[in-house]
C-alpha cells in the first residue's frame, strides 16, 4: 500500500521541477534515492537527479541551471570553491569556510549555503559525542574540511588543529585558523599533515580527529589500491577513547576506520554526514523536514 502511494505521486509533470548533484564523479552517489523518496514521501512534484560535470564545464553548467526552473543543486569534489565566482550571494557561514556544496535558485539567484559542517556535527550528536570544549584535530582544509572546521568552532570546540599538507591550500588552511580564531571562541592553529611529530602531539591532546580528506576513498578513476592508503603518518598516535570519523562513506569502513577500531576508538563513516547534510539542504530548498527517520532506514541501514 506504501509503495503505491509513493508512486502515484511520482509522475512526471508539466510543473516538476528539477535539481541535483554536480560534480565528477557523481555516478556513485546515493543522494537521488534520498531525495526523491523524499519528494514522493511529503507530495512534492520534483526529481533530483546526478549531472557529471567536469571542472571547465562548471560555469555553463551553473549558468544553464539558473535559466532554468531549477529549485536548486548540489556539488560535490571538485566544485565546492570552484562554484562561488558564479554565485550571487553566500550565507554567512558559506562566506566564511569559503566553499559551497548548496545551492538555492530563487528565481534566477543564486545563493550557496554550506550544509556539510552541520551534517557532519549532527552526525557526532546522534551518536552521542558531545564536542563543545573539547580539542579536535581535522585532517584536511578543502570544502569539507573547511566546513567541518567553521561548524565546530561555532558548536564549542575549544581548540581545533588542521592539519594540511604543505602545497598551495596550505595558505587557505592558515587564514581559516585565523578566521575562526578571530571571529569564534574556538582557538585554532595548522600543522603540517606530513609532520609525524605535529600530527602526533596535536591528536594526542584530541578527543576527535576527524578526516576530511579524499585519501582512502574508494573510486573508480582512482587507482585498485587508493582506498587502503591512510591520510596520516601512520596510526601510532591513535588512543584509547579517541573519536575517530571519516567523511568517507565508500567504503563504509576505511583503512583509517579499521585501524582505529583495532586501537579501542569509537569510529563514524561519512555516511550520517551525507544523509544530516542533504537534509539540511532539502530544508533550504522546499521549506519542509526530510523524513530523515524512513530515509536512514531505507538508505542507511547497515
């Protein structure tokens, strides 16, 4: 009878209207089932679909999305800074990570959101960790990483350390340390991620590390064995009672994941950021909850 239900109210129309996901590659994302079974769920006349967009075609692609009745997108890696010179507008915290992955087309403006902290906090809350003054170190500065940082600093985080590898992001990795030093009471400092000593002494003060890079992501213009590579040194520095969570949801567990287990860590996938953050998002776009309870059962279940 559900199904039914569900289905009578998924019929294309004259009036549906369009969003999705951009970004290369977007072939494995699970954010369609979620959203359009939440489209079907609350009556709403609309798709989500996934656009595999390469980073030279991003400008047309944004400037098309915007003529057209489109409620909205997202992006994924390698857009989330990429979109913001085609943007009209950013809400604070987007300003302030400096990378957007939502996007809010009101009639032709566009505005970029940031959702990936929240989801990424609202994933530690669900399972229970409480991160307000406590220390963290973060792994990575890009678009996830910056938003992750930005988010935790305004939930309490007392001290943050981001690490980042000393290439040409490492500079962005130092101005959103002095962003959030300067406009939170979090204080927060960079080490560098290739530094063994540094990355040792900033997780053994945490009672998070978080990884937010792409190393251990399993892909499939990535090499056989890129997801068993690790984002650290090595894993020496892991303790007893460290939370360790990893944006990564493929594959569900990482190498980083296993090995922390193996040390007596609380671990956490990517796959609670992904559905807390696309909730987040489908809230900016039709003004209504998620059913998030149905689409972590139907979606997320282990």
């Amino acid at each position: 009878m559900e199904e039914t239900r569900l289905a009578g109210k998924y019929e294309i129309t004259g009036h549906t209207r369009f969003g999705g996901l951009l970004g290369y590659p977007v072939a494995h994302s699970i954010s369609p089932q979620m959203h359009n079974y939440s489209f079907r769920r609350l009556g709403i006349d609309a798709v989500y679909l996934c656009f595999s967009v390469q980073p030279e075609q991003l400008g047309e692609t944004v400037r098309t999305f915007r003529n057209l009745d489109c409620f909205g997108f997202n992006l994924t890696m390698p857009d989330k800074t990429a979109v913001l010179e085609y943007l009209d507008e950013l809400s604070p915290a987007a300003r302030m990570i400096g990378a957007v992955n939502t996007v809010v087309n009101d009639h032709g403006k566009l505005t970029g959101y940031n959702t990936d902290g929240f989801g990424f906090m609202e994933s530690l809350r669900r399972a229970g960790v409480h991160a307000a003054g406590q220390e963290m170190t973060l792994l990575g500065a890009g678009g996830a990483g910056s938003a992750i940082a930005v988010q935790a600093a305004l939930d309490g985080v007392k001290k943050l350390h981001i690490a980042n590898r000393k290439s040409r992001s490492f500079r962005h990795a130092e101005v959103l340390a002095q962003v959030i030093t300067e406009n939170t009471a979090c204080r927060a400092d960079v080490v560098d991620l290739e530094d063994a000593h540094a990355i040792g002494e900033a997780i053994d003060a945490s009672g998070i590390l978080a990884n937010a890079t792409s190393v251990g992501m399993k892909k499939p213009d990535l090499p056989a064995d890129a997801e068993n590579q690790l984002p650290l040194p090595d894993t020496g520095c892991l303790h007893e009672g460290l939370i360790v969570a990893d944006v990564i949801y493929n594959p569900r567990q990482t190498r980083l994941l296993r090995e922390a287990q193996a040390r007596g860590c609380q671990t956490l996938n990517g796959m609670y950021m992904l559905l807390y953050q696309g909730a987040e998002a489908f809230r900016l776009w039709t003004g209504q909850d998620m059913p998030v309870p149905e689409v972590r059962q139907k979606y997320f279940a282990v």
